[in-house]
C-alpha cells in the first residue's frame, strides 16, 4: 500500500505564507505533499510561484502544482511497479536525448553566429518568379477601404468623394475625417488583406464573394445606427497568384530555411572533413572481427 497525503489548510495558508517566507530556511523543512517516501516541500514551491501575486491566486497556483505533483508521482510509482527492471532501464535513452539536445543547441548557436540571414528585394522576386505554381492564394484578398460612421453625423456624399481620392493629399483627408466622426476605420491599400475581415464589419451577408467582387467596387450601407462604406481598389481571387507583396514574408522565411538547411548540412561535412584530416575516429569491419 502506498501512503498518500496532503495536508489540508497549508494549501490555503501556502499562498499567503511562500510570499512573505521565499528567502526563510524554514520553508524547507515544510512538507506540503507526500506518495509513498517522496515529498514535496514548502520550499520547492516557493520557487515556482511567483513573487506579486494576490494571496488568493497564489493559493490557486499552489493547489495546481501539487495536484500536478501527486499525479506524476503515482503515476510513476505504478509505472516501477508494474515495468521490468530492463524496461525502467533508460539510460541509452536519456544519453541521446543529451546528444540531440547538446547538438540541437551548438548548431543553433553556429547559425546565430555564422548564418547570413539578410534577404535582398531582388532574392524574394527570383524565388518568386522561379516557383509561381506554390504561390496560389486560397482566399479571396483586397485592398480596400472601410469607414463606419454614425448615422446623424455621416455624409455620404464626402464619405465617398474623400474614399476616391488615393493621393497622399486625399488619404491624409480621409483620415483626418475618420478621426474626428467614425466610430471605425481601416485603410487597406497598401496592403492585402483578407476579404472576410471586411465581411466581419459590415451587416450585409455576402454569400457569393466571388460573384460580389467581380460586380462591385463599393459596398454601402446603413443600419439603425451606422453608415457604413467599403471601397474596393482591388481584389484577387481564391486559387489565383499570390501578388508578390502579399507572399514576401513567406517567401523571405522560405529562402532562410533553405539557408539553415544547406548551413548545417555543410557543418556536418565540415566536421566529418575534420574528424578524416585529425584522424579523430576509426570504423572497423565487423565481418573481420566475427571471422577472427
């Protein structure tokens, strides 16, 4: 039988009782939580909780982590008891794992220090231009504008005249306005975005954004309270080509992955170069040792 026990009340006074102990030796004589022969200190957790927080939401923290403890704990205990002594053996496990991670880390640490990772306009539009077929959109995207003003101040005939004009001149107009009377507003022309977010602002269902984009270069409505204008300067349809602008972030972090791959694939060479020039390894024919 396994002994299990948490002392009821210290999980309530804990939050209140880590903060102001964190730095008292006291606290690590204090068990909060036991299964079997294992403890769980008041010390232990004084660590995990951080300093600043209210004594209630201590309280809730420190109840999580023990609970948390317990369950590994017996888990553990009943996973020792029912594996073999060959099946608790991890000691080939834990080695790799330390090798992959030691690696993990010294190739990470390499690439900060070595890997060039700038990308030029002109290496986006090459990559771009050599693999189109990857780059279909598979959303419909616009550049657009969106103003949402209150009924009893709009005027819908500025509105739209001051939507038309692009100019710098017109835009800093345009948003001037919208700064003084909408209640919301978004200038999306020198950048594409998806066509649902300006669905998402307005109270008219559209069903068939296809349909719709290909007839329509401007929504406008009102409800009870709003008037609302969506200007469409442009728009690209699902399975079309991605315009450029809209992929270069893809694309920049597509071309530094490629980077990273041939990066550390030269790493490995290099250092397997180096192992053969220092004669750091020997492998030996097994068949010769089994004959022997």
């Amino acid at each position: 039988m396994f002994k299990f026990r948490i002392k009821y009340g210290l999980i309530i006074f804990f939050g209140i009782f880590v903060l102001s102990c964190k730095n008292n030796k006291t606290t690590e004589k204090i068990v909060v939580a036991e299964v079997s022969n294992n403890k769980l200190f008041a010390s232990d957790l004084s660590e995990i909780i951080p300093s600043g927080l209210e004594k209630g939401d201590s309280a809730v923290m420190a109840d999580g982590y023990i609970n948390k403890w317990v369950k590994q704990e017996l888990l553990i205990q009943k996973a020792n008891e029912n594996l073999t002594p060959e099946q608790k053996d991890v000691t080939r496990e834990l080695q790799e794992y330390r090798n992959s991670l030691i690696i993990y880390k010294y190739k990470n640490e390499l690439m900060k220090q070595r890997m060039d990772t700038t990308v030029s306009e002109d290496e986006i539009e090459k990559y771009y231009n050599s693999n189109t077929d990857n780059f279909n959109l598979n959303k419909n995207i616009v550049k657009a504008i969106f103003i949402k003003v209150p009924n009893e101040v709009a005027n819908p005939l500025l509105i739209k005249s001051l939507s038309a004009n692009t100019s710098d001149e017109g835009l800093d107009e345009l948003k001037e306005y919208c700064l003084q009377y909408a209640k919301g507003f978004d200038i999306f022309i020198d950048n594409w975005v998806d066509f649902e977010t300006v669905k998402n602002n307005i109270p008219q269902k559209i069903d068939d954004d296809i349909r719709f984009l290909t007839r329509n270069n401007e929504i406008e409505l009102k409800d009870s309270n709003y008037y609302y204008l969506v200007h469409i300067q442009e728009y690209k349809l699902k399975n079309d080509l991605a315009p450029l602008e809209f992929v270069k972030y893809n694309i920049k972090n597509l071309i530094i992955n490629q980077r990273k791959i041939e990066f550390l694939k030269q790493i490995e060479k290099n250092i397997y170069t180096e192992g053969i020039r220092k004669n750091r390894f020997k492998v030996y024919n097994i068949e010769e040792h089994e004959t022997k």
